[in-house]
C-alpha cells in the first residue's frame, strides 16, 4: 500500500507522537508518505526519526482550498491508497484533497480528541462524507461520534492504543540511584505524574491531596514530569506548592523521551485530568509493572477496573485522590497485587505490536 499520513500539528503531544508511531510503523511494508507543518515541535521530532516529510502551511483552514490542491497533486504523484489523518483540525483539508485528487484514496480517521457536541451542520456533512473509515480509541469515543455526528455511512470502531513495554527493566539498585539524582530517598513514597503542564491536566489536584496527607500526618513526595504549555503555569504550581507547605515534598522535571525510565522509580503513577479520552500514561506505567490510579471519567475505566487493575478516584476530586493513594500507601502488599495485575491486563491488551498489526489489517481491508 502507498500510505499518506497527515498531521499539521505544530505540538507534540499524545497525539502527534502517535501519528509519528503509526508512521513508522506502517513504514515498515508499505511506501509512506508524511504531511506536516513546517517548523514546530513535530516537524523537529520527524528529523530525528529521519523521516522526510511534505511541508504544507494551511491558511483559511475552515476551507483551504489553495493548500488542498497541493495536497491532491501529492497524492496524484505518490500514488496514494489510503490518507491517514489523526488531528481533527485536518479534516477540512483532507476532505477536500481526496475531492480534488484523480486517485481519490480511502480516509481514514484515527479520532483520539473528545467530542462534546452534534457535528450535522452542512459542513461538518460535506466533510465526514468524504470519510471511509474512523478509528476511536475507546468504546465512549466511539459512542459518541456515533452520536454526534452526521450519517450513518461513516464505518466507526476501536481500536484502543499499543505501547511498548521499557527500553529495560530497573532493579533495585539502579532505582534506587535515579531516585537519588531526582532528589527522593529510598523510603520515600513517590507518586508521578506525566503530563503537559496545563490546567485540564490536573496537577494542582494532585499538590492539593499531598498537603492534605500532610494535614494528616502522612508524608507524599510528587515527580511532576512534563513540558509548560504556557509559559510560566510551572512557576504557578510551585507557588500553590509552596502556599500549601509542600513544595519540599514535590519535584518538577521536564519533558522527556523515556518516561517509562523514570515512572519505575515511583510507587505509583496518577492521571488527573478531568476527562481524558485515553489517557496513554497509564498502560505505559501498567507495562513499567508501577501502580495506576486515573480519574473515573472519559476513556479511563476502559483501562482501569477499580481495585483489580488499579484504582479509580472521582474526577477532580483532590481529597478522593489522597483517599485512593493513601490506601496504597497503607496497604504495600496491594499495591504490588495491582501493579502485577495492571502490567498483565496492560501486555495483553495495549501491547504495540499487537496494535499496529491491527492497524495494518484494517487498512488492507478498507481497500
């Protein structure tokens, strides 16, 4: 098959890294081609890959019709079979190239944003019309664009995210130096959460429920891992830190390639956003053998069952966050029971491999 993956995003979120993943992994028996914006965080990760793309700048992006054209002639000379898209903001342009090209390829849509409201406008009809194939990442994402969006014609099923187990395992020593270097000790209770630094991820929840452990007498440290979307949002955690007496017990670390390296030092990983529609880190932490707790919204409780492959709290509750780590903190023997229970559901059921294997078949038979 000759592939066409579209992104146009600049940032390099779950998102984007997963259209780099896909890329590369459909590279591997088929011709691809890759579609991005020049400059920008994804464009600089797709140099390291050594994947050189088709740069396109998208202006009028309701309807770009200059930077369509350009991309039906890319999809004319390539040959292109099939045009994978991941970000919804390059549905229009898709849309539109597929109408222009002569080759008229398949679409199809890896949808792994939330919807929230009815798309069944004209345009929206227009554009889900040109659509062979959508892609959900969970039963909920996929209920709803069932719901929300125009017609029945549109193919809709899951296909739930793969990641890839860790580079290496830690044993107890070489954690034991890591924590040292990140400033934890051997007997602190480490919780980490991974994530871009922005209010709907939640990290001010996660500061709240460690001083309220220490207003209990329980002492939490955090590694709080991840890249400020605005700048200065960092520097607003730390203050909320440092007004709620905690900033001591908290640790921020930046962005970084191999998060599950570091999450193998903590003794268990949160996610705290609101409503996530996957949320990625927690089968990467379930794979690293680490304890999981996520939010009891979105995708999550796909992921996690409640006390059997780890632990759910209600979202945006910072005091039934606290609850659900202290009970790990108080029960050690159940927390490594869900950390070897979570690893195992997270190797049969999110396992990379297995993905893209998938992935492959489904787009072999969407032509």
């Amino acid at each position: 098959m000759n592939i066409l993956t579209i992104c146009m995003s600049k940032d390099l979120g779950g998102l984007e890294l997963y259209a780099l993943r896909s890329a590369s992994a459909l590279a591997e028996d088929n011709t691809l081609v890759f579609v991005t914006s020049r400059g920008g965080r994804l464009a600089e990760k797709l140099k390291e890959q050594d994947i050189k793309p088709f740069y396109l700048n998208p202006s009028l992006r309701p309807l770009p019709l200059v930077s369509a054209v350009k991309l039906a002639r890319i999809i004319d000379r390539q040959q292109i079979d099939i045009m994978h898209m991941h970000w919804g903001k390059d549905l229009a342009l898709a849309s539109l190239a597929k109408r222009i090209s002569q080759r008229k390829p398949k679409l199809v849509y890896t949808r792994q944003m939330m919807i929230t409201r009815e798309k069944k406008d004209f345009y929206h009809r227009f554009l889900y019309s040109q659509l062979d194939l959508m892609l959900t990442i969970t039963r909920q994402l996929e209920c709803l664009c069932k719901r929300y969006l125009p017609g029945k014609h549109i193919k809709i099923q899951t296909l739930y995210y793969g990641v890839n187990p860790p580079a290496s395992f830690l044993d107890t020593k070489d954690k034991l130096v890591l924590r040292q270097e990140k400033g934890f000790s051997a007997d602190d209770f480490v919780v980490g959460l991974f994530g871009r630094l922005e209010g709907g991820k939640g990290q001010h929840l996660l500061i709240s429920a460690i001083a309220e452990a220490r207003a209990k007498n329980k002492i939490l440290k955090a590694l709080i891992v991840g890249h400020e979307m605005l700048p200065g949002y960092r520097d607003k955690l730390k203050a909320m830190a440092q007004e709620k007496q905690v900033a001591g017990q908290i640790v921020f670390n930046d962005f970084v390639d191999n998060p599950q390296q570091l999450m193998q030092i903590c003794d268990c990983i949160c996610l705290t956003t609101t409503e996530e529609t996957f949320g990625l880190v927690l089968p990467e932490a379930m794979r690293a053998g680490v304890a999981v707790i996520g939010s009891d919204r979105g995708g999550v409780p796909e992921i996690i069952e409640h006390r059997v492959s780890g632990l759910l709290f209600e979202s945006g509750n910072a005091s039934n966050l606290y609850r659900q780590i202290s009970y790990l903190l108080d029960h050690p023997d159940e927390k490594l029971k869900l950390a070897q229970q979570g690893k195992a559901k997270a190797d049969k059921q999110f396992d990379s491999k297995t993905h893209f294997e998938a992935l492959k078949q489904i787009l072999r038979n969407a032509i």
